[in-house]
C-alpha cells in the first residue's frame, strides 16, 4: 500500500490536483461578463434543455453530452422543482483558446459565468496524463483500472471519468442559481458530488465504476505528503489551499466524492431532495454545532458525519 500510495502521487494526484484548482478558482468563482457573449462561428443544436452549441465536427458527441444534461435537468426538475439557465459549449482545440476561461487546459469542464459551461470534445492529454502506469501496481488494482478505463479497443483512457464531472459543474449551478445558503465551502463541494453521485446512481449505474475507482485510489494513496487534512482547515484556509498546495485541495475532493457515495448508499436519493429544501430554507448562518444539527435532523445523519466524524476516517 506504500508504494501504491507513492506511484499514485508520481503519476496521478499531481495532475488531479491541478484540475481541481482549476476547478475551484474558475468554476466556484463564477465570473460575471460585463458583456454578452456571442457563439456565432460555433454551430448551434437545438432541442435540448440548455442551449448548446459545439465546434466543427463536434455534433455527435455534443448531441450525446446534451442528452445526458437533458436527463439530469429532467431528473432534479421531478425531484427539487428546479431548472437552471445554462449555456452548453462543447469545444475542440482551436474554440477553446477562444471560448474557455482564461487559463484553463484543455479538457478540464468548467464555467466562464455563472450558465456558461464549457466540455471538451475531443481526448486529449490532460486527461491522458491521468492513465497510470498499470505495470506497476498490485495485480488486483490494474485489473480494477483496465476494466474501467479501457475503451472499445481496449485503450486507456479516463474520458470515463472526465465526461462525468460535466454533471458536477451542473449542480454548481443549481446551487448558484437556486440561491441556496451553503454555509461552508466544503458543503459546496459536497452538495455537488452528492449531485454527480445520486443522478448516476439512479439513472445510469452502470457508470459507477467509473466514477468511484478513481478518487478511491487516491484516498488509498494516503496523507503523508499533504500539510492539510481537517475540515476545519480546509474552511479556514480555503484560498490558500486551493493555490498553493493544490495537491491538497484535490486530496480534499476525493474525500468529499468518496462521502457522497456512502451518503447515497446509506440514505439513498432522498437526501439530495433534503439537502436542497434544507439549504434553500436555513438563510440565516449557523455555527458548526447548530449546522450538524440541522443536517442529522432534516436532511440525514450521514451528511451530518461528514463533519462529525471527518477526523476518524
């Protein structure tokens, strides 16, 4: 499990870690265009919930992404009464350096305002540089990496996994647009992966695996190299974390991930419908002891533990 734990950082934290900066900085940040965009030399696809659009030869799998977002606005608007306004860009190379935010590598699913998603549409290195080095790790795991990450020709690739983070940045915007009261920035994290989680878990299962066997690694990785690990520090030293120890930021959402998947397994799809009503509800700030309190109570017991018990994992 050491050595497992240092090949991971060699080759794959590093490169998790700074997609989650990205992430952070871009997507939570949610920056606010003083003008209005337009995406005419982008072609337009029309019938679906958000309003997509996609570069040259890119209408097959922007077509495919769309349908999923369709899906997973279908699903929440049943289930929280909530639709968002969102902007859908699916990108090649050349449209990114045009429409993407500043700064972000190619690849990695983001927003330029507060609708305005942005997707990859081709593989691409950023996500290939995440492929282990199969040949070095347990038997058991490689088995575990090449049946999850491999394509149709038996290729590695974690396209797998990137593709799913498209519906994370959505429930940034449901929160952001719903004006829900996320009392901590690690709840903002968590709400979202609880998003990811219960949607693929309800409605496309087979998909787990992919979106699990990559953060559970890195959990297996351990803490040695990491300065932070409490929640506490994590709130407290939110901004610093995700720009100077950006590897730690990236442990942190692992974490996060891998709690949102026992939240679903223990509480199953109803907790997200009571987070929503709950955060939507509290406007008001609450200390850490009343905010455990409220979501044992009103939304269950193990969002509640994410808190309580961060430590003792």
């Amino acid at each position: 499990m050491k050595n497992l734990g240092k090949i991971l950082k060699i080759k794959m934290i590093g490169n998790l870690f700074r997609l989650t900066r990205y992430i952070l900085l871009i997507s939570l940040a949610f920056p606010i265009n003083l003008f209005s965009q337009t995406y005419d030399s982008l072609n337009t696809i029309t019938g679906h919930k958000a309003k997509v659009y996609c570069s040259n030869g890119a209408g097959k799998r922007a077509e495919k992404i769309a349908d999923r977002c369709d899906k997973v606005f279908a699903y929440y608007k049943a289930s929280i009464n909530f639709e968002p306004s969102v902007n859908l860009l699916i990108l090649n190379p050349k449209d990114w350096t045009t429409y993407s935010a500043k700064g972000a590598v190619y690849g990695m699913p983001h927003y330029t305002t507060n609708q305005t998603l942005v997707v990859a549409s081709e593989d691409n290195a950023f996500w290939k540089s995440f492929i282990p080095p199969v040949d070095k790790l347990p038997e058991d795991l490689a088995k575990t990496i090449v049946k999850t990450y491999s394509d149709e020709n038996g290729v590695l690739t974690m396209q797998p996994f990137f593709d799913l983070l498209a519906i994370h940045e959505l429930g940034h915007a449901f929160h952001v647009q719903g004006e829900l009261i996320m009392q901590r920035k690690w709840m903002q994290e968590l709400f979202a992966n609880i998003f990811l989680h219960t949607y693929i878990a309800d409605n496309e299962s087979e998909l787990l695996q992919s979106l699990t066997v990559f953060p559970e690694m890195v959990i297996k990785g351990g803490t040695n190299d990491f300065k932070y690990i409490t929640l506490t520090e994590f709130e407290n030293k939110y901004n610093e974390i995700a720009t100077e120890n950006p590897k730690n930021y990236g442990w942190y959402q692992c974490r996060l991930h891998y709690a949102a998947s026992t939240i679903y397994n223990l509480g199953g799809s109803n907790v997200i419908k009571n987070l929503w009503a709950t955060l939507q509800k509290q406007k008001k700030p609450l200390n850490d002891s009343s905010f455990a309190n409220l979501l044992a109570n009103d939304v269950h017991t193990t969002v509640a533990n994410v808190q309580l018990q961060w430590e003792n994992k």
